[in-house]
C-alpha cells in the first residue's frame, strides 16, 4: 500500500501510516532481528546489488556506482517510509486531514566495516558522515514537495536499530515536523520577548558556569542541557548562530567530527555502550535564515525505558541531574 500522512486533529501532530513496513523480515520475524549473521548483511562490501540504487558514495575516484571499493554509501531504504516517487495531495476524509504520504528515506552506510563504533573511526571517516548528511539534505531541497530533512541515528537493538552494521537515516517530509515546529514556535516566542537567540543565550550561560559542559572547541560546545529528559542526553551546538545545517563549511565539519568522537568515546565509558539515538534538529529545507532557531545535534542514550507516565503526560522523570551527568563524563 502507498503510505499516506493522517493529521491528529486534536494537537496538529501528522503520522505516517506506512503499511508497506510490514514487509520488512524482522517485523515478522523477531528471533532473525536479534541475531547478526554477518554473511547476510545487505549494508557489508560486496553486497550491492542487494540494495536500492545509491544516491551518494566516498571513496575512489575510479570506483562506479554500485560496486565495492567504498568508504560511505547512501542508498534508498528498502522499506520506505514514504514514497519517493509519490505525489502530494491534501485532502479531507470528512472532519479528518489526509495527505498522500511523498517524501524520501535514505539509508547512510557510514562504512564498510561490519562493527565500528563513532568513536573509533578515523577522523576523516567521521568527517565523511557528516558530509553525506550535509549532502543529501541539500538534494532534498531540490524537490519542492519537500518541506523537512530529518537525519537521525539509531544504534543498538533497544535503540530501534534493526541491522547492526552501523548506519544513518535521512528521511524528508512533506511537512515540519511538530517537534521541530514546537521548537521554532519557542526560540521565535523567546526571541520576539529578548530579541536574542534562546539558543545563543543558553550556550552563553552554559560556559559562564560550566557545570553541564562535556566538551567544546572553537566551533561546537557539548553538553547536557538544564531540563535533561533522560541520563547522560548531550546535545551538541555550533557556537555561532546558524539556523540550517547544511549550510556548514568544510571547516565545520572537521570540527564537528573531531568533537563528535570526543562525546562518544566519553558517553560510551560512561554507559558501558548503551544503545542511543541522535537526530540532528534543523530548518525546513526552504525557509530564510533568521535570527532565533539555531540548528542542533540531541544524542539520547539508551539507559532506561520511558513508561506509561511519560507516554501519558509529556513529562519525563531523569534520575541522574545533567549537572552530575557532565560530571561523571568528564571524570570517564
């Protein structure tokens, strides 16, 4: 079935009805999405063609598209979300709001080894994840159906991942998104009151106290934010305003990866490598610049299990203060 976008007409959240997902092997068979048989990877070298077409690769300049040789590949999920080919319709289905469910999803094999934690990969590995993200946001942007780019990173079972060769996801909607709206709905409320960036101002007030840092350098500060929803959550910012991703510099990058390597070498000692899920928080695709919403990195591991309580209210419980938290990372 072609997914389609439902609009809860009660908070304006949309949903993807995905039915198409079923197919995937593990939804009908969870004792093969627990094991790791190496010798059926689809994301391993030499295995291809049991992908859909790549869309982006680093590697060899003499390498063609489709075959071994690569360092970072980007092909189109299997199991798509959404539909890439599809059409945007919006309709009503008497009081309720539909929309057919078009967009991309984007699989990023961030290298070809098998098992390769963030943390001990070269630097310019690193730096090459963050250049396809940067990459395939700005191929979204080309197709005006599309209003957002989500990048995020499921790792570990208890994390969503349901293949453990380590890979990315890009998946761009034909709306914004509620969380990233609830996001720039605030920073613009904050900004309209002080006529400063939210953002800009807790980066200020993070390095005038310094009890949440992780770790920063010229470019980027890490740090566990003041009403952290779970332990050890780090969100990770560039020091300087900026609202849309992939307008970073070749500068940036190195940077960012370099430091990105720093928070996971602490955040795995820290948890024992628990599971985690980043996603990289942005501007929609097509919107100016402004002066409050600043582009962002929230990195969750995977310490705990959010319960009925938190479902039911919006309101998570964090038994570990961030102040201690960025103290026990940066003692690790």
């Amino acid at each position: 079935m072609t997914p389609e976008l439902r609009r809860d007409p009660i908070i304006g959240r949309w949903v993807i009805i995905a039915s198409g997902r079923r197919l995937r092997p593990s939804d009908f068979k969870p004792e093969a999405a627990a094991s790791d048989d190496v010798s059926k990877c689809p994301f391993c070298p030499g295995r291809e063609a049991d992908t859909p077409a790549e869309t982006f690769a680093c590697g060899p300049a003499r390498r063609k598209p489709g075959q071994p040789g690569w360092t970072l590949r980007v092909v189109g999920n299997k199991f798509p979300a959404l539909d890439p080919a599809g059409r945007i319709h919006r309709h009503g289905v008497g009081m309720y709001d539909e929309m057919d469910g078009a967009g991309a999803h984007e699989v990023i094999i961030e290298t070809p080894h098998h098992v390769r934690h963030i943390a001990d990969m070269e630097d310019c590995e690193v730096e090459d994840i963050f250049r396809a993200y940067r990459h395939r946001m700005l191929a979204a942007a080309q197709d005006k159906r599309l209003q957002y780019a989500l990048v995020f990173k499921n790792y570990g079972r208890a994390a969503g991942a349901t293949l453990s060769h380590p890979h990315s996801q890009l998946i761009a909607l034909p709306m914004v998104p509620i969380r990233v709206r609830q996001e720039m709905d605030g920073s613009k409320a904050y900004h309209d009151y002080k006529e400063r960036c939210v953002f800009c101002d807790i980066i200020r007030e993070e390095r005038r106290f310094a009890e949440r840092i992780v770790c920063e350098d010229g470019d980027f500060i890490a740090m566990e934010p003041y009403a952290s929803r779970f332990q050890f959550e780090t969100w990770i910012l560039p020091k300087e305003h900026s609202g849309h991703y992939e307008r970073i510099s070749a500068g940036g990058i190195k940077n960012l990866a370099r430091l990105m390597k720093t928070v996971m070498a602490k955040l795995r000692r820290a948890t024992g490598g628990a599971p985690f899920n980043w996603m990289l928080h942005t501007m929609p695709l097509r919107d100016h610049e402004n002066a409050h919403y600043h582009w962002h990195i929230e990195l969750m591991p995977k310490t705990g299990t959010i319960a009925g309580f938190e479902w039911g209210s919006g309101c998570y419980i964090n038994s570990l203060p961030p102040e201690l938290a960025a103290k026990t990372l940066n003692e690790t």
